[in-house]
C-alpha cells in the first residue's frame, strides 16, 4: 500500500519587488531681477546665477555662472561690470549663439539656452543678434528678444508656450509699442513684459507711462530694482 506524506510542499517564493525609486522634488522657482534697459539678472532654484545683456543697475555682485549677451551695442554688452565669476562661467554673445546664420541650443543643465531671431531693422542685422529663450529644469520658461523689429521666426514661438516674454518697444532703434504688442500676440505667452523701452538714457530704458500704454493682456510691468519669481 502507498504511503503519501503529510509534510505540505514547499511554497514558491515570490518575486522580490524592487523599491520604487523617489520622485525628485522639483526644482524651485527661479528669481528675476530687472535691472533697467535690457539688463537682467536671473538666480535659478540651483542657485546658479545669470545676467543677460548686463549694463544697467548696479546689482553685479552674485558671482556669475553665465553671461548671455544679444548683441554688441554698449546697453547690451557691459561684460566687464561683472568682475565676480565663478571659475567655470560661461560667456555667450551673438558670435556664439548665431554661426553661419544658423540659431544655436546650449543645454547647460541647470538651464537650456536658445538662440532665436533678432534684428530685421537698420540698427540691427539678424546674423549679429541673438535673442533667448530660456527653459528652467523645473520646465519654466522666459523668452527676451534683445533689441529687434518683427522676426519671421515669432509665430513658431508660440509652440514652445513660453511663461514669461520680454519685449522691446522703444520705437526708435527698435519696434514700438504697437508692433510689440502685435509680436506677443504671436509669440503668445502667458505673462508679457515691455522692456527697453526708451531711449533717456536718464531712465534707464524704463518709462512707466509707456509701459502702461503696452495694449496686451497678461501684461506685467516691471521697475528698475523690482524682481520677478518665475513660476
């Protein structure tokens, strides 16, 4: 007669679950300063520190990591104020950003820098400007167009749905308010900013009853000295 066992088989062991790893926080929000004319300095969540088209103002102290410049006018291109660098900081001018008329990317990690048109007057040649749309590693986004008229380049901005767009609108060397105000609406971003927006040099590129007269929604004004989170 066969004997059978009572001793239970031994279990299959499960597959051992690997740990899900941590979704990384994201970065903070970087902080703005505008500084007057087409000056801007830019401390991003990683505490890395920007200054685009330096000149005016007199907040050059952070030590810089990168310098972006748009063209070589002197409003735009005061690269010596900023003496305090830390060793690896890059300078990137027109000549960098624009080469044999092709609009350069620099990926920088921390920030995503890209070249875009500028110029299309007879103060500025479009293979000697540059302007930029930076892309944050937290995916926020602001566009400044240096000094420029109309791009043909404009209406495909609106498909990188840029957060923060700075436009220049003096109407002199550049265009002016009414054909600012028709470029936002082809680049389309959620916040609209006139900058560079005077020739008094007194003033700093910054006139608050021309930038009230800005006609485009979404607006924000920004003064000399005042800082913008961009979020």
């Amino acid at each position: 007669m066969e004997q059978t066992s009572d001793t239970p088989a031994p279990a299959t062991p499960a597959p051992s679950e690997s740990p899900m790893a941590p979704t990384p926080e994201p970065s903070p929000a970087a902080t703005l300063l505008y500084q007057g004319q087409a000056s801007l300095r830019i401390v991003t969540g990683e505490g890395k520190v920007i200054y685009i088209d330096p000149y005016a103002g007199d907040s050059y102290d952070l030590p810089a990591d990168l310098i972006l410049v748009t063209h070589g006018h002197y409003d735009h291109s005061a690269v010596d104020k900023i003496e305090n660098r830390n060793p690896d900081c890059q300078v990137i001018t027109h000549r960098e950003a624009v080469i044999n008329g092709e609009h350069q990317i620099f990926d920088l990690g921390y920030v995503t820098v890209e070249a875009v048109e500028a110029g299309y007057n007879d103060w500025h040649d479009v293979n000697e400007c540059a302007g930029y749309v930076l892309t944050f590693s937290n995916g926020r986004s602001i566009y400044v167009t240096g000094d420029t008229s109309t791009t043909e380049q404009m209406p495909q901005l609106a498909e990188k749905e840029i957060d923060y767009a700075f436009f220049c609108c003096d109407g002199v060397f550049n265009m002016g308010l009414e054909e600012a105000a028709r470029c936002a609406e082809m680049v389309n971003a959620k916040h609209n900013i006139p900058y560079h927006m005077t020739t008094n040099q007194e003033k700093v590129g910054f006139d608050r009853e021309i930038a009230e007269q800005f006609g485009v929604e979404n607006r924000i004004i920004l003064a000399p000295g005042e800082t913008l989170l961009i979020e």
